[in-house]
C-alpha cells in the first residue's frame, strides 16, 4: 500500500526538496544558535568588574519564536510547492505540517544538546516547549490557509505614470461621439448656405471677419467660439444667432 501522507513525487523532485530543506537546516541552525544565552550568568553576579564586561544578553522572546516560525514555514514552502492540486492537497499539507514541526523539535534539541556543553540554552528567554509547538503550528496552519484560498482575480497594473498622463490628454469615445454629433449639427445647417453663396470654409471665415481656424474648428466640432464670434459667422450667412447650431 502506497505512501498516502504526500503525493508521489518524482525523483528530481525529492532531490530539490532534500538539497532546499538542507539548505534551511543549515540557515537557520547558525540563526538559532545565536538565541543561547549562559545558564550560570547569576552566579557570578558577586563579580561587578566582569558583569560590567559581560552584560547579561537580553531576553528576547518574541523574537525567538518568530525566528522558530520562519524556520518552519521555510521547510514547510519548500515541499508543498511542489505538491499538486488535489483533493487530498488538505490532507498532504496538514501531514506535511506535522512532519516540518517534528522536523524543528529535533534540530532545536540538538542545538540545545551542544549548548549544555557550554552552559548555554534556549531557556534564557522564557518561552516553553508548549509555545514552540503552538507558534509553528500557528504559523504553518496560516501558510496552508494561504495555499488553499482559490486565486484572486487577475488585475492587470497600472500603466506607467507617462502613460497614464496620455490616456488623460487623450480624448475618450464619450468625448469624440459629442465632437462628431456637434459637426453633424452644424454642417447640416452651414455646409448647404456655403454651396449656395459659393463659398469655401475660408471665404466663409472672410467674409464673417474671423480667422479661418476658428470657422475650420467650428465647422468640424472642435470647440464652441465666443458669443461675438458665433454672431459674426451667424449674420455672413444671414441667420440669426438661435440658427446656427452651437
């Protein structure tokens, strides 16, 4: 009967994992190591001139653990990476979990082993084995949450802030549906009075006493001219200024 507490992996495979899991041991066994502060510092606190030398190292738990949880959650990533999706995948990864936290238990009493022959320990922080076991557990069970959330919704980034200063600059379909709806307006309106005066849009501009630019861009929806500048195009083509489309 086959292994059920992790899917079958290639051979390639177990090699990555064991190669990165050494790795992590080695990493975070010189990352631990330093955490091992003297057992006997009290005894010697009848010495004032080598207290004054040899402070006592500080009490850090906080750290400590999430020293431990990181070294956890780093065995734990490198495995269940490359654990496919799966029914099971909840059931690999739990199993996977417990492994990794007997994993660090054994490293952290071998440290501690070493460090009895020099009188130093973990015990300087005032963590216990309890909350070890429960900080990688809390951390590796919020890593398998992670792994199991369904993927967000692909949301594309943002376009570069150049880019983003040219979709502003630029004019939106909104806008080039009212500017063409605009010079549909008045072509209608102007471009028949232009065929029967025979004039062109300049001719057009000339006679209204304005620029041609300004008649041009009238005519193709541009922009609105002034009120002084609608009259003038309005009486060359005797209208008033109610008929000529704004």
């Amino acid at each position: 009967m086959g292994n059920t507490d992790r899917p079958v992996l290639t051979l390639e495979q177990e090699l990555v994992i064991e190669t990165a899991q050494n790795k992590v041991d080695e990493m975070f066994w010189l990352s631990l190591w330093v955490f091992q502060a003297s057992m006997h510092y009290g005894e010697d606190e009848y010495n004032p001139r080598r207290n004054k030398l040899n402070p006592p190292a500080p009490k850090e738990p906080v750290k400590f653990r999430w020293v431990v949880s990181e070294y956890a959650r780093n065995l734990f990533i490198v495995e269940s990476q490359v654990y496919p999706g799966a029914p099971q995948l909840r059931k690999w990864l739990e199993d996977l979990s417990e492994r990794v936290v007997e994993r660090v238990s054994q490293t952290l009493n071998k440290i501690e082993e070493q460090g009895a022959l020099q009188s130093r320990s973990f015990t300087h922080h005032g963590v216990t084995p309890d909350e070890i076991l429960s900080t990688m557990r809390d951390a590796l069970a919020g890593t398998i949450k992670q792994r199991l959330a369904p993927p967000l919704p692909f949301s594309p980034p943002p376009p570069p802030p150049e880019v983003q200063e040219q979709m502003r600059a630029s004019p939106t379909r909104h806008q080039l549906n009212e500017k063409e709806n605009r010079a549909t307006r008045r072509k209608a309106v102007v471009e028949p009075l232009l065929a029967k005066n025979g004039w062109s849009i300049f001719e057009w501009a000339t006679n209204s006493d304005v620029a041609f630019h300004t008649a041009d861009d009238y005519l193709k929806g541009k922009r609105t001219p002034y009120p002084s500048t609608i009259k003038k195009l309005a009486e060359s083509l005797g209208l008033s200024v109610q008929q000529l489309p704004q």
